[in-house]
C-alpha cells in the first residue's frame, strides 16, 4: 500500500503516510444527511467571487516528479484546477492553483455529491494517491464522486521548493543522531541549508500553506463542487486538516471520517515521543511475528530485548561504517532508520523489512532498507525526490509554533531514548527542523472543538506506529460531546480502513452511504 506522514526527513521520525477484525457492534444517531448534489461544477446562482467559479474537467496526465512517479490514470478519471486565494484574509487578491482529481460515482441516480480524500503527510499528493489506492474505496464509488487535491504547498497546488535532488541526497546522509559536537553543528547546518533553500525557492508561498488556508481551501472546494455539506475523509495529518475544518465550519460538516488520528492536544515534542513510541511497539510485534514465522532465520532472533541489541548494533555499526548498494548509495544510520520505520507503517512490508534486515546484518548490502527509506522519503529510481518533505516541513513549521534548541533536545535525549532505543533519538533530533524557519508558527495546538456539527466518525488502530491510539480519543474528545464518535481496530498498520478489515469497513460504509453512526465506542478485530 501507499504510505502517509506527519514530520519526517529532518523534522521528525515519520511522514505520517497511508498504508495500504471481526466483531463489531453499531447503535445510532444519524449522521447529516448529504443533500443529494447535481455533477454540476459550480456552487449555484448564489455563490461569488471565486465560489461561482466553474472547474474544466478533462483526462489526468501521468503524475508529475514533485507530485511523485506513475502512470496516468485510468480514462474514467478526470483532473481539473481550482483557483483559491493565496492569502484568505484577502479574497480579491493572488490565487493560487489548487490540484484537483475526480472519478464520478458510478450510480448516478442514487449520487450522494463528492467525497473529498486527504491522504496526510502533510505533503502528500492526493491526485497521486487516489488513483492508486481506488480499488479500497469501490464501494464508495458507487454513489460518491471520489476526489482528492493537491493541498497547498503540495505537488502541483503552488508546490514548495528546496533542495534539488543532489541537495536531497546529500541531506540524507547528515548524522541525524548527533554524539559530538562536530556532528550537532553538521546538523544544524544542514537544517540551516534546507531552510534557506525553501525561503530562495518558495519564499512567496510560505506564510499561507498552513493548516487553516488548507481548510478554508477545503470549504471553497466544497461549494465549487455543488456540495452543501462537506463529505471527508482525512487520514494520518488529514485528521487534523479534518478537525480544523469541523472547528471553522461547523455547520457544513456532513459525513466526514477521521481515520489514524493526529492527537490535537499535544505539541511536537509529544507527538514526536508519542511516534517514537508507536514505532518502538510496532517493531517488537514485528519481531515477534518474525520469530513465529522465521524461526532461527529471523534476523532479530526471538525479538524483545535480544532483538532490539541486534537492531540498536547494526545501527551503531552503520554510524561509523555505512554499507554498500547495488547503486552505489550507501545505507546510513539515518537512512536506516528511516526504512525501518517506512516498513512498519503496513504488516504487508513486513516481510521486505525482514529481508533487509537479514541483508544488512548478515550479508554486508544495504539494497532492501535504502529502498524502504526512498519510499518514505519520495526518491524515485531515477533519483528524484517529489516535494513531500519539502511540503512536509513547510506545513509543519507555518503550523507550530514551537521551536526547539539543541540544549532543548540534549535535555530530552535520555527520554525518548527510553521510549525507544531504535527510533528515539531520531524522533528527538528531528524536532529541531524548524529551528530558524523564516516564518512564525501560528499556534501551540490545533484547535478542533467543533459545538454543533454533525457526528464525525474518529478511527483508531491499536498498533499503529505513526499516530498511536490515544489520539483518535483524544480528537473525539476535543471536537466535543455528541461530535467525536470512536471506532477501535484492534490490529496492525497505519490506516485502519486500509486494512481491509471486514468490520471497520462495514462500519464506516454504513455511515458514509447510509448515515448510520455507530455506538461511540465500537471496537474492531
């Protein structure tokens, strides 16, 4: 499966990316009902300014580099341009190209109107994603326009540059856990280079590619569409891009579902120690089935704490003494890392992650873990790099306003250390990728609480790395009393509808199709 990030490269352990049960029990207010909506492409006689707009659909091309590599889609795809204000507070002023793509549902009779898809990062390319990924939401398709966009700052929608892909690579192989000086100031510097890249290149863009715009663009979408309701689906960061919007637009929320939740209440340093966490527990249920699997050929041995050392050793190893590719890159700690952790964002890599471990510790090569980190970090084969971490770190700095010194995380190290002896001083050291951005972040926390929408669904998976569990409690709460709605998976992965797991399925298809909500509570196996 496709994955999906919040903060990775420099900025953090993971972009929060998508990844590709069975007892449930449902009870049920309903949810908003979608008014039924005509694959009209304007808003109605009413609407203004760049809300009467009328969108041009026509045959998608192939994904772009920054939007990421592929074919075009299928025929029965359509691809379009919304113009968006580049600034809100100045509606008559620059617009922006806001990336659109749509399959039309394919029951025209019974349409509900358009279900809009945010696949997280932030930074990822939802005209790239969604095609990909179509076959998940089949049954959605039946009577909704599926249609995503590339959010601002992302892909083609005024897409943030940084480095070149020569810059990229050389980013890569900084020592992102720092042990001297030396290598603390190596890094520094070359947050230091990435920063000024994305203020020489994009330096126009960076004030407005925060959150609330991506949300207020959202909304203009939504009446563009001829929707009178927003109909959402966010998944890893498009949860928060879910809730800000149900906080600003509370009276438009329709049937929206939040799927591998952004905890709201907690600032960066939490979250990143939350992912180290997340990461830390999905890697010893790897090991765990590893063993069961593998027997004496697993490359952790029976997993826990031996399989941890064998881990923390070759990372250790690789910090001094890289090893050899097939490309002639070299696998590093950091890119290390970064693989594993690109691994177990599915149980479906598992297997890959097995691979290359056994490569690396038993045969010198690092070919299968430099693949699993150029995935996560969107470096195709021929060597360039799409504009997610780019993106990634422009949205997440505009957004936070936090900023973290190096004494700030020398002061945490022995913590995250604790919470994870793979992933923990990485998840620190990434939190001083904002230091020194030329733009303020805007708040401490997103605010989410939304009195008076409709019920919105909030989905969790209990192992899941890059957005643990207790954020999908932690949304339902904030967006507040008879608002959040939590569904439970009890299983693996980061996207719990991508699971395929019969019973979430069914849950959320009721509600998105029929408007039943079920019991605050349900849990999935």
């Amino acid at each position: 499966m496709h994955t999906v990030v919040r903060g990775t490269g420099a900025l953090g352990l993971a972009v929060l990316l998508l990844a590709p049960v069975s007892g449930c029990q449902s009870d049920s207010p309903s949810a908003a009902e979608p008014v039924p909506a005509s694959p009209a492409t304007g808003a109605g006689a009413s609407a203004t300014g760049l809300a009467a707009q009328e969108l041009a659909w026509h045959a998608c091309p192939a994904p772009s580099t920054s939007q990421g590599d592929g074919t075009a889609p299928a025929s029965d795809w359509q691809c379009s341009t919304l113009k968006a204000p580049l600034d809100h507070d100045k509606p008559d002023g620059p617009t922006i190209d806001i990336a659109l793509i749509r399959s039309p549902a394919k029951d025209e009779q019974h349409r509900l109107g358009s279900l809009i898809f945010n696949f997280g990062g932030p930074g990822a390319s939802g005209v790239a994603t969604l095609p990909a990924l179509a076959s998940t939401y089949a049954s959605l398709n039946t009577r909704y326009d599926l249609v995503s966009f590339d959010p601002r700052g992302v892909g083609a929608s005024a897409g943030v540059k940084c480095l070149d892909d020569q810059g990229m690579d050389a980013s890569a192989t900084v020592d992102n856990t720092p042990d001297t000086p030396a290598e603390v100031k190596a890094l520094d510097e070359s947050n230091a280079q990435f920063t000024a890249a994305c203020e020489r290149n994009s330096g126009a863009v960076l004030p407005y590619v925060d959150t609330e715009s991506a949300a207020r663009d959202l909304d203009l979408m939504r009446q563009v569409l001829g929707d009178e309701k927003l109909s959402y689906f966010g998944i890893s960061y498009g949860t928060q891009l879910g809730g800000v919007y149900a906080h600003l637009f509370p009276k438009e929320v329709g049937r929206v579902v939040l799927d591998s939740v952004v905890d709201p209440t907690k600032d960066p340093e939490q979250l990143a120690l939350g992912q180290a966490q997340g990461f830390q527990l999905a890697f010893e249920d790897f090991m765990k089935a590893c063993a069961a699997q593998l027997g004496a050929s697993c490359p952790t041995g029976a997993g826990g704490a031996e399989g941890t050392a064998k881990v923390t050793g070759l990372l250790e190893n690789l910090e001094q003494s890289p090893l050899p590719t097939a490309s002639g890159r070299q696998l590093t700690e950091g890119l290390a890392v970064t693989g594993i952790a690109g691994a177990l964002y599915s149980r479906e890599t598992w297997p890959a992650l097995a691979v290359g471990l056994t490569e690396a510790m038993q045969q010198g090569a690092g070919d299968t873990l430099l693949k699993l980190a150029d995935a996560l970090l969107g470096r195709d084969a021929q060597g360039h790099y799409n504009n997610l971490n780019a993106a990634n770190r422009a949205i997440t700095c505009v957004d936070a306003r936090q900023r973290y010194s190096d004494q700030d995380v020398e002061q945490k190290l022995a913590q995250f250390r604790a919470a994870s002896p793979v992933f923990g001083a990485f998840a620190a050291w990434g939190l001083t990728g904002c230091t020194g951005w030329p733009v303020a972040g805007k708040t401490d926390h997103p605010e989410v609480s939304a009195e008076g929408a409709a019920p919105i669904l909030v989905v969790g998976t209990t192992g899941d790395p890059a957005t643990p569990v207790e954020g999908a409690h932690a949304m339902a709460q904030q967006l507040g009393p008879g608002v959040g709605v939590t569904v439970t998976l009890t299983g693996e992965g980061h996207g719990g509808y991508n699971t395929g797991n019969p019973c979430l399925k069914q849950t959320v298809d009721a509600y998105l199709l029929d408007g039943t909500v079920p019991a605050d509570g349900t849990t999935c196996s």
